[in-house]
C-alpha cells in the first residue's frame, strides 16, 4: 500500500514528463517536415516535388514522413491552413487604431511586411496556379475564415470611413474599394517577390514603392 | 533546250511550293508544341511537366516533338521570348497618344487586357517561382529587349507628364513612379487570375476593379 502511495504519484509524473516529451519531438519533428515542404512546393511547384524530394531535404526516410502525414494532399492544407491563421493574427494589433484611415494605413503595411517576410507562404497563399491541389488547399483553409477574416476586417474599415464622411461621396460601393486596395497591396508584394531582383530594373526600395502606393490610393479615395 | 526551258520554270515553283507547304507545316507543329507547353507550364508548374506530358497532350510522339525542340528548356526559351514580344506589340497603338496622362491610362489597359487575355503567357512571364529554368527564360527574353521597352514606354510618358507640370512638384522620381504604378496593374491582373474564381468573395468586375485603381493612382499623382 505504502509502496503503492509512494509510487503511485512518482509513475505517472515520470510517465506524463516523457509523454510531453514526446509529444513535443512529435511537433518538432512535424515542424520542420512542414517548413521543408512549404519551401520546396513554393520554390518548385507543388506537382514537382515528392514525398522523397521533401524526405532528403531535411535527412530523413520517407517512411519517417508518413508516420507523421499520409500524403502530400495533408501536407499543403495543413500548411496553407496554418499560414493563413499566422496571417490574420498580424492584423490583430491593428485593431485599436480608432482612425479608420489610420487603420488601412497601418493594415496595409502588416500586408506588405508579411509577404515580405514570409515570401514561399505568400506564394502558396496567394500566388499558387489555378486547378491544383495548392487551390483547393487555399479555398479550405478561407472556408475556416482567416482570410475572410482579413477581407472583412478591411471591409469594416472602409464602411468606418464612408460612414463619417471621410471618403470621395461618389465611392459608395465598400466591396469595389476593398478589391482595388486589395490589389494594390498584393500587386507590391508579389510584383517584389516575382522580379524584385531582376538586375534590368533600377528597383526602388520596396519600402518606398509600397508607401507612395498607399499614399496614393489614400488620397485618391479621400474627400478633398 | 525548249523542254528545258519549259521545265526549269516549272520544277522550281513546284518544288518551291511543296518547300513552302513543308515550311508552313513545320511553323503550325511548332506553334502546337509552344501552345501546349505553355498551358501545362502555366497550369502544372514548369518543373512538372515531361516533354512525354507535352507530346500526349497534343497526341505527338515524344520523338516528333524532339525533332523541332532538343529541350523543355529551349520550349520555355522560345515561349517567354514570344509572348514578350507580343505584349510589347499591344502597347504600339498608345504611342500616338500626345497626353501623357492619357497615354498612361490607355497603357494601363492595354496592360490589364493582356494579363486577362492571356492568362498563361502572363503566368510564365510576371508569376514564375524563383531560381527555375522560367526565371531565366525571362531575363534572357528581356535581355533581348521588349519588356525593357515597356517599362521604359512607361517612364517616358512618366518624364513627360512631368516635364509639362502636370504631376505634383514632390513626385520627382520618375523610377519610383513607374515602379508604383506597375505594381498597382500587376496587382489587378494576378489577384485576378489567382483568386478571381473564389467564390468566397463577392467579386466586382475586373473592369470596375483596374478603372477605379487606375483613377485614383492617376488622382494621387497629378497636380491640384
């Protein structure tokens, strides 16, 4: 009985310290599997690269792999799920800047800061070819709101804006402005990560090119 | 003599005929084979494709398509250098336009209408991935010349609308502006052929979309 007391709590205390532990090399380990497949369908193409491919880059056996995902499919859509929920918690801080213009301005720089940072999430994110698995993997990960998060998010800020009176009266239409603004956050973006070191162009900062487009798309939808 | 005379005239033009005819038929099978290979680089990723995946498309055999291209890397080669030049061609017609202003407006759509029209030129032109064969298709395409001269078409009438005070004095860069302004185009284009289709969105036309974002960079840039 004494032995018993006495081991009782000792056990399952060693038990749980390893069973953390494993459960935390398990991370671990899916982790860097993932990471390695994020760079290697954004760099290659998601239809280039196999399970071997994604296995030899970071030294271990195929089989290692699918211990941990059954196919490729699971590979992208945990990824583009996870990437989308980093994306949208960017966003959060944003939140209690009163100024709704202030607001866009400040949402369009943690835009443009993610894509910057994180350029292969961005590719399969937002830059991925049409009719692939990536796509469906995009379209599940919005389906579970994140990115309709972010839409919505700049959409609430726009109607802000209309409401007291700080927008043109003639730009009456909340959705047209979120897809115009929209498109010039990413134009920035990915124009940089497709051609920003093409050596032909004399580039200009991304910095620079990203403020004077906001800037400029702020005043042009501002009321005089 | 005579039959010779006769004759000589003849052969030749026969000859010169089937020579044409075999000319033409060899062009039409190449323009097959370019018009495949860029719709599974587009679609696929350039990595994923197999000269053996080109040839089934168009029900060749693989050896038949190896007789006109040693490569996949020659077919990206041609493909690039193509459709730059024909996208060079479309922007000819604003060339007489006087106004700068609205040279840059008739140029922004001849820029949009590409993109939309030919969704995997534009693809395999301004959305490759990094470090692949299709990065350096491109630059070898512009090396040669005609995107250069788009984007130098664009600075012109940039220096122009400039030199005849109808920007704001601060904006004196015509670089920066260009950049600006291109990264502003690129966006409408490659949101659209990205995420135009997503059904979480309540899209507006792509036409409403590049007019409004157009206007108001055109609004941020010009003189009060």
């Amino acid at each position: 009985m004494l032995d018993n007391r006495d081991q009782a709590p000792v056990a399952p205390d060693r038990k749980s310290r390893s069973k953390l532990r494993r459960e935390r090399d398990k991370q671990r380990m899916r982790g860097r599997v993932l990471d390695a497949a994020r760079e290697l369908f954004a760099v290659h193409g998601y239809e280039a690269v196999t399970m071997r491919k994604i296995a030899e880059r970071i030294e271990y056996t195929t089989t290692m792999i699918y211990q941990h995902f059954p196919d490729k499919e699971t590979l992208i859509r945990e990824i583009v799920a996870h990437d989308f929920q980093s994306f949208a918690q960017e966003f959060h801080r944003c939140a209690q800047i009163a100024d709704p213009i202030a607001r866009i301005l400040a949402m369009a720089r943690v835009f443009v800061d993610f894509g910057v940072q994180h350029p292969n999430h961005y590719r399969l994110m937002f830059m991925s070819p049409p009719s692939s698995e990536v796509k469906q993997a995009n379209l599940a990960a919005i389906h579970s709101d994140p990115a309709q998060d972010v839409y919505t998010f700049f959409k609430q800020a726009i109607e802000e804006a209309m409401r007291s009176d700080l927008l043109r009266p003639e730009l009456d239409d909340p959705e047209l402005l979120v897809q115009s603004l929209w498109s010039g956050m990413h134009g920035v973006v990915s124009l940089h990560i497709a051609k920003g070191r093409d050596p032909w162009i004399e580039w200009r900062s991304l910095d620079r090119i990203s403020s004077l487009l906001v800037e400029l798309l702020l005043r042009g939808i501002r009321r005089d």
